[in-house]
C-alpha cells in the first residue's frame, strides 16, 4: 500500500486513463449535479452548457495534476464563482455541487479500482487527495464569489445612494421611471414615503447606526444617504402600522435630533419632503428627540423661519433679558411647565415642586414684564410660539 495522500503507480495509471475520458465523463457528472441538486434542476440558472464546461474544468484540475493539491489548477474554479455572483446565483448550491461532484469523482475512481483488481485499502491515498482537491477548489469558487458579490454589492449600494441623493436634491433623471427609481432603492413602487432627518454628532459617522437593518426586521423597506449633517432616508409606510414600526426603531435612537416629513405618494417628490423633514428635525429638543412634522405645529412654525422667528422671540421675551439669568430661566420653566399641564397652576406645581400659588405669581411677572396677558388667546399664542423659538433656536449655554 502506497503512504498515506501519496497514490501508488497502479492507481496514478488508472487516474491517468481515466483522464483521457474527461470529454465523455464531464456530461455524467452534469447530469449527476442537475439530479442531485435542488436548485440546478429546478432553475435553470446555470445552463447545461456551463455546467458540462465547469464540471470538464474540474475533472481537468484533479484528474490531470492528480499528485499534489498545491498544484492543481483552481482558475477556472475562481472564475466561476465571479460568474455565479454576477448571474445572482445563491452560494449554497454552488457549494452542494461542488460537495455532490467530489462525491461523484470518488465514486468514479473507487468503480475502477475495483474493477481493475487493486486493492481497497489504496483508496485512502486516493480520497486524502479527493477531500484536498475539494477543499482547495472550494475555496478558490468562493475567494471568487465573495469577490464579485463584494464587488457588486458596493457598486449596488454607490447607485442606490447616488439614486438617494439625486432624489433629495429634486434632480431624478428624466429618462428614469418611477419603476426604476423604487427597484433600484428596494422600495415600493408607490407610497406613500417620509423622509426621516437625524442630526450628525459626528461628521462622516451614522447618527442612526444599522438603521436599514433593523427596519427590515420590522418589515419597514428604507434607503439611506449619509450627507454631511445628516443622516437621511426614505422610508415606506403603506399603513399605520409601518408608520408606528419606524417611529419605535427611531425613538431607540432619541438622543439625536430626529425629524419626520408628512406622507407624500410618489419618489420624486422626496426633495419637498426633505425640507419638511429637516424643519422638524429643528423642531425637536436639543437633547435629542423625535419631532414629526403634522404632529408638533407649534414646534415647527417655532424654527420655520430661524432669523424671523428669532426676532419675535427678541420681540416678545426681550423684556425678560434684563433679569438675572436665574430669575429669567425660573420664570420661563415655570411658563413651560403651566403650558404643558394645560394651564393648571396645581399640575404646574407638583411638576416644579413648588406652590401653585408661586406658580400664578410668577406667571403674573410674565405678563407684566412682557405686557402681555395669559388670559388673552392672541396674547398667549405669541408667548407660547415665543418660547418654542426661544428654546429650540437659542444655542445652549
């Protein structure tokens, strides 16, 4: 018996011959993968003509250098697997063809040992170079099919964020189909979409790091676009229930400044859509939060206009600017706060840990100072829109 993964002469001869007939075994071995493998049998992705040719390489590679791994010719190996990636081919099959044709070579090899009268215990030799050659054309198939899909997947996603940006911008290529534009981005063909805003902590860093991903786990089709201050995508909501998926992922991310456009139906009016998004975005605290945009009027007329709204912040709440900073900071929380329970000076209180009677006194310096008064609907929407500005416009100190 021959050392182990070192075949003996008789069976390197019967290798030998059986190379000769690789012409008429590659076509068995086709039909041996067509048969044996789901996925060839049932597509048709690979044409007969491929794989005859693919299996004739291999046969070619083992039975023809049947000596050494190290030697055996794996380019056509790699090539195939660019070819499989480009054809969009699944890896998994490919890699049951490869396991089913070993087996097959195998089979094919251990037949005529038998018939030739050699002894079985040669085959040892014979499947240690088998499980090598299998191995090493394994590997090179998939060194070539991680290399195309990497390839192409990082072409796929430049379009899809160039496809992104050009819809933002409101400059969608003429010749460019609705169809088009939804297959490219793996969105749907008809909406309605949101535009969903978050503000960069960092430039050039995700401000709303996998959020694709995880919007796919939740049945939320999205596409993405990393811009210098943003993080900006589109994002399909068909139903309310889509519509409430998104808002839960985005309110796990609240410690950004997040904004929501409303709905609108068709891509190419993404770029409105971004303005709104971004107006919101504005909208929301400085701490981070979400702000959607038909939700929070009195927010986002708040920033619509900064410098505008700036100035009737000045207007409205500059008599106030004369008090210590502490005394003006009470005064417009404790203003805050009375809004936010809906005019109650008893809720107010329990929220400042204070009397509700010191609620309505300070409430009262309000209005004398800025002269205007709490129980007049006008009066009091310049306050309130005053103080939206004044809070989301005026940079922390």
């Amino acid at each position: 018996m021959s050392n182990y993964g070192e075949p003996s002469p008789r069976i390197s001869a019967l290798i030998t011959d059986l190379a000769h007939d690789i012409d008429k075994i590659a076509p068995r071995l086709a039909e041996h993968i067509t048969a044996n493998v789901e996925f060839y049998r049932a597509t048709g992705a690979v044409s007969r003509e491929e794989l005859v040719e693919a299996c004739h390489a291999q046969l070619s590679a083992v039975l023809g250098r049947f000596g050494s791994a190290a030697h055996f010719d794996t380019s056509f190996a790699r090539a195939s697997g660019h070819r499989r990636a480009a054809a969009g081919v699944p890896l998994s099959p490919i890699m049951d063809a490869y396991r089913v044709g070993s087996a097959f070579i195998w089979e094919l090899i251990a037949d005529e040992i038998a018939t030739a009268g050699i002894p079985a215990d040669d085959l040892i030799a014979v499947t240690a170079q088998l499980w090598q050659a299998q191995d090493v054309f394994t590997e090179a198939m998939s060194e070539g099919y991680r290399a195309e899909a990497t390839s192409r997947l990082l072409t796929q996603e430049t379009e899809r964020a160039a496809m992104v940006e050009a819809l933002l911008r409101g400059q969608v290529m003429a010749n460019a189909t609705v169809w088009e534009l939804a297959d490219l981005l793996h969105l749907p063909r008809q909406g309605p979409f949101v535009v969903v805003v978050a503000e960069l902590a960092h430039v050039g860093r995700h401000a709303l790091s996998t959020i694709e991903n995880r919007l796919d786990t939740v049945d939320v089709r999205s596409a993405w676009r990393l811009l210098p201050d943003l993080q900006v995508g589109i994002v399909a909501v068909p139903s309310e229930r889509h519509r409430t998926r998104l808002l839960e992922v985005l309110h796990r991310d609240a410690t950004v400044r997040q904004g929501l456009s409303p709905p609108y139906p068709e891509l190419p009016d993404t770029g409105a859509a971004l303005r709104l998004a971004r107006v919101a975005m504005t909208g929301s605290p400085r701490d981070g939060g979400v702000t959607v945009f038909d939700e929070a009027p009195l927010s986002v007329t708040a920033v619509a206009e900064p410098d505008v709204m700036r100035r009737v912040a000045e207007t409205v709440l500059g008599p106030l600017d004369s008090m210590r900073p502490d005394d003006r900071a009470i005064l417009l929380d404790t203003l805050e706060a009375w809004l936010d329970a809906g005019g109650s000076a008893d809720a107010a209180g329990t929220a400042l840990f204070c009397h509700p009677n010191t609620v309505r006194q300070r409430l009262r310096r309000i209005e004398e100072r800025t002269a205007r008064s709490l129980s007049d609907p006008r009066q009091l929407t310049e306050l309130c829109i005053a103080l939206e500005a004044r809070r989301r416009l005026t940079n922390p100190a």
